[in-house]
C-alpha cells in the first residue's frame, strides 16, 4: 500500500507541473489538486470505494493545503 504522505507530495508535484506546463491559472489549482487526490485514492488506495473516495479528498485538500501554505511561506 502507497503511503498517504507520498500521494500528497505527488498530487504537489503534478499539480505544479500542470500549472507551469498547461498555464493553469491559479485559482483553479486547489479543485485540480482535489481532482487529482481523488484520482490517486482510487487508483492507489486499498479499501471500500467510500473510504478510498473519502481519502482521496484528504489527499487532496492537504496537497492544496500545503501548496498554499508554502507559497505564503514563500511570498513573505
């Protein structure tokens, strides 16, 4: 089983990537980063398909989190 930890990071980098590569602009980043947490739920995660959903919402939410809170980090 994937580490919930190394899904967030992941969710991160794809989502930084699709911002530099696809010219997403920013205020959509945090639905891309859910949409993607939920993807890697269900293809990565073990468990019933709520509970696999429902971490997949986790995962992303916390990868959208941590981007934004490393960027305020960042700007100051």
């Amino acid at each position: 089983m994937i580490d919930i930890a190394l899904l967030i990071a992941v969710v991160i980098a794809l989502t930084e990537v699709a911002k530099r590569t696809f010219r997403v602009d920013k205020k959509y980043l945090p639905l891309l980063s859910l949409g993607l947490g939920i993807i890697a739920g269900i293809v990565y995660l073990d468990g019933s398909v709520k509970d696999v959903i429902l971490q997949g919402i986790i995962v992303g939410l916390s990868a959208s989190g941590l981007f934004d809170q490393s960027k305020i980090v960042g700007d100051k």
